[in-house]
C-alpha cells in the first residue's frame, strides 16, 4: 500500500532491516506459530523474551539529512513512531494512514491488537463485525476453540508443509515457561549431556557459561568461566550483568600454598560456602586500586597460574577466593564446586570464575530459570546445571 501510494503522489520509503517489529526472521516465524495458538501479537514478543517493540530509529536523522529532506509526512497508524522519531529530532508535520477497507476474520485479532494494545490510530470502522452479524462470528471463533481444545495443542497439527520450524516453536515456548528450575530428570539429567559437553567446551575456549543449581537450594544461576583465560572483556560482562561479588573456586591444597585462610573462623553461612580473606594481585604485577575489569582479570588470572605465590597478592582484596570440596559436585552441589570441575573437564587450571546472574526484567531479584532460558539464547551462552555436571562425571568417570 504504501509503494502504491509513493508511486502515485511521490515520496521515499527508508528501509530498515528490522523485520518482526526488531526480533528477526526467525523469531518472528516463532511468534506466528505462538499467535497460530492463541496468543495475540504482543504476547507472542514477551513471551518469546522481547519487548512488544524492537525497533530502533537513531539512524533516520542522518539519512534525511543527507537526503536533504528537512520535515515529513509519515505513512503509519503507529503514533510511537512519531514519538520516537520526534525524539530524535524529525520534523514529523503530518501522518498519512494505511488502512484496509475492512478487517476479515484472518487479520482481525492483530489489527485489533494494534488498536488495543499498541494504541494504532486511523482504523475508523474497519474493524466493526462482518455482514454475518455478531452471532456468526462468536460462532466461528467458539468453534476454532473447541477444535483447539479438542487437539489438546499437540503440534502435529500445526506441521503442514514445511512448518515444522513454527513447530518447534511452539513446543520450546511452550515447555520452557513450565520449568520454574532445575531437577533431574530419570537419566540424571535436567538440560542434557550435551548441555556439560557444550559448556566444556566453552570453557576451554575462554567464554563464559552459565551454570544453575537445584530449584531446592538457590535457584539461581552464575556465570562460570576459566580463571587463567579471563580478560578485562569477559570480567566487564560479568560485572555488568551479575551481583559484583566475583568469586574464584579453588583446590583447597592450592589455597593452602597461596595462603588464603578462611574469612572467619565459624563460618554461619547456610550454604557452607567456604570463603577465605578476599585479595587483589600486588602492584608489582600494575594493580592500582584492584577494583576495574582490567585488574579483576588479571587477578584472576594469577589466581589461576599454578606458577604465582601467596607475595603476588594483597590482602584484602577485591576478588572472594572460594574452598571448593574435594570430588567437587560428587561431595557438594554448589557453583564453587563446578566452577573448578568445569575448569578441570576443560583442561585449564582448576580454578573457576563464578558470580551470580541479577534479573533483568526484575533488577532488584535473582535471575531464575525461565529468565535465564532467554538470556543465554539472546547472548549467545551456553547454559547448563549442577545437576547436568554432577551426571556427566558419573557417566563419564565410571566409563573410564
């Protein structure tokens, strides 16, 4: 509609690659197949872990400027759009809508969405009932549920040439929104062997993880990575989206050599996470104040070379060294425990970055597991369980 329009009155038409409102291709066939069963077009983005809108307009001032174009009539029903653009400094005059004549009972529910939910202006009557009269409608829709209901949402039948994609879809959003935390499954795992065999692999590439406990101890999940690979990138990140009480888990004979004693003496803590006096890496090796992702780094990763003695460091510090169990995850199922036994399985030296992952959509609480789900998939991290790592040893300890 809107080429038709340009091609007959003139115009311009700026193409942004954002397709799905700002979520992608792939995440917006996801979205199709949440709507296919019932939800509307907003929920289907929130539940999928996005924000109803993705979209972003910084880069339209400096196209029109080089277009030489100094104000415009916008063709949208969308008034966020004229807000946003009108932030940004654009000289919006006017708007020009696009609208069907009238809805049909395929594209009703979105337009109606976008009337409700995302305040779409311009619609005038186009979204009033058919000829058929409120009855036949109702009618129609209580027949679609009932067909729904009757197929107890099972995906088969949703695959229909080529779907199978949106099925999967459905499935994975489906499921994941019912798992509250971690418990094993009748294998001994909860996200799968190759959950423990994809974070090793990270880990010895240097990247971070994320590792959860049981939903019966803390239900929360921390980031876990190398000690002797850390850098000031992957600290930042850590320190951006954690708690800020970075921790190191360590063999408590290499504890010993470093002399690092327990923080107190009888230790209260629930958990019995055993931390010693907290440290820096001395000023000889160029630590300042010990507290920036540049020197955390380093300190950890002096921490983790096997060569450093306890006059590389100053106590006390910023970084929490933690006395991991012996057997590790066997012996306790903390994160200090699979910090050092992901680190041992990866080939590096048995020492583990760890910090706790603070909750995004609600900053003043804990990431749980739901949450977690879509923070990994949106930044691209592996995500596994104590639980997962304590079976994979098993598994792969008896076998050898």
């Amino acid at each position: 509609m809107s080429l038709e329009y340009i091609q007959e009155h003139g115009g311009a038409i700026i193409y942004l690659q954002q397709e799905g409102r700002g979520i992608g291709l792939a995440n917006k066939v996801a979205a199709y197949a949440l709507q296919d069963v019932g939800m509307d077009t907003v929920d289907a983005n929130t539940h999928l872990g996005f924000p109803e809108d993705c979209r972003q307009y910084g880069v339209v001032p400096s196209i029109l400027k080089d277009m030489g174009i100094d104000s415009i009539r916008l063709i949208t029903n969308n008034p966020r759009k004229i807000e946003r653009l009108a932030a940004l400094g654009v000289n919006v005059e006017d708007t020009i809508p696009m609208v069907v004549e009238r809805s049909n009972q395929h594209n009703r529910k979105y337009l109606q969405t976008k009337q409700d939910r995302m305040d779409h202006k311009n619609f005038g009557d186009m979204l009033s009932l058919d000829s058929r009269g409120p009855s036949s409608v109702i009618e129609d829709a209580m027949q679609q549920l009932q067909a729904l209901k009757q197929s107890d949402y099972s995906v088969d039948n949703y695959i229909n040439e080529g779907e199978e994609m949106a099925v999967h879809a459905i499935t994975s959003a489906l499921l994941d929104e019912q798992q509250e935390g971690v418990t094993a499954n009748e294998d001994g795992y909860c996200f799968g062997r190759e959950s423990v065999e994809n974070a090793i692999a990270a880990v010895g590439r240097g990247e971070i993880v994320v590792v959860v406990d049981d939903m019966d101890r803390e239900n929360e999940g921390d980031f876990i990575m190398a000690a002797d690979l850390c850098t000031p990138e992957t600290m930042a990140t850590i320190i951006r989206y954690s708690s800020g009480v970075i921790c190191i888990g360590m063999e408590g004979k290499r504890m010993d050599e470093l002399k690092l004693p327990a923080m107190v003496i009888n230790s209260e803590d629930p958990k019995e996470t055993a931390f010693s006096v907290t440290v820096d890496a001395s000023s000889k090796h160029g630590i300042t104040t010990g507290i920036s992702a540049t020197e955390r780094a380093k300190t950890m990763r002096l921490l983790g070379d096997p060569t450093t003695r306890a006059d590389d460091f100053v106590r006390p510090g910023h970084v929490f060294p933690l006395r991991a169990k012996e057997n590790g995850v066997l012996t306790r199922d903390g994160h200090t425990e699979a910090s050092v036994d992901l680190a041992r399985l990866a080939g590096r030296d048995p020492c583990g970055v760890l910090c706790e992952i603070v909750s995004e959509e609600n900053p003043t609480e804990m990431a749980r597991v739901p949450e977690l789900k879509r923070f990994c998939k949106k930044h691209g991290f592996v995500l596994t369980s104590i639980v997962d790592i304590a079976q994979y040893r098993r598994d792969t300890e008896t076998q050898s």
